[in-house]
C-alpha cells in the first residue's frame, strides 16, 4: 500500500498555487475549474482518478471469532 499512499501525497502540477492564486485571474480560473468538475467531459476523468483506490489489494486480517 506504501507505493499508492506515496503517489498521492504527490502534489499536482502547479503545486499549492493552483488550489491557492494569487491573483484574480487564477482565483477565477480555479473556481470555473471547479464549476466543470461536474460537468460530462470532466465528470469520467475524475471518476477515473477516484477509481484507483480500488485497484487496492489489502490483507485479510482476520480476527478470532469472540466468544
């Protein structure tokens, strides 16, 4: 699981200036990016990106049957 928790600590490109701009071009830009998130051509994207975290093989642990 290491592998997989490390590839999502990764930050996106634009780093921490894309969620957070500066400016009021950028902050418009990360909000109408957020509108589209929504919408059909992103909405599959995004399903996919959110998809991966059932690739996932965890162990089984099983616990002793409780009395």
């Amino acid at each position: 699981m290491r592998p997989y928790v490390t590839k999502a600590q990764e930050l996106p490109p634009g780093g921490v200036r894309g969620y957070a701009p500066r400016g009021a071009p950028g902050i418009r830009l990360r909000a109408a990016s957020i509108r589209w998130m929504n919408r059909p051509p992103m909405r599959g994207l995004l399903a996919a990106q959110f998809a991966k975290a059932g690739d996932i093989e965890l162990p089984d642990y099983r616990h002793p049957a409780r009395a």
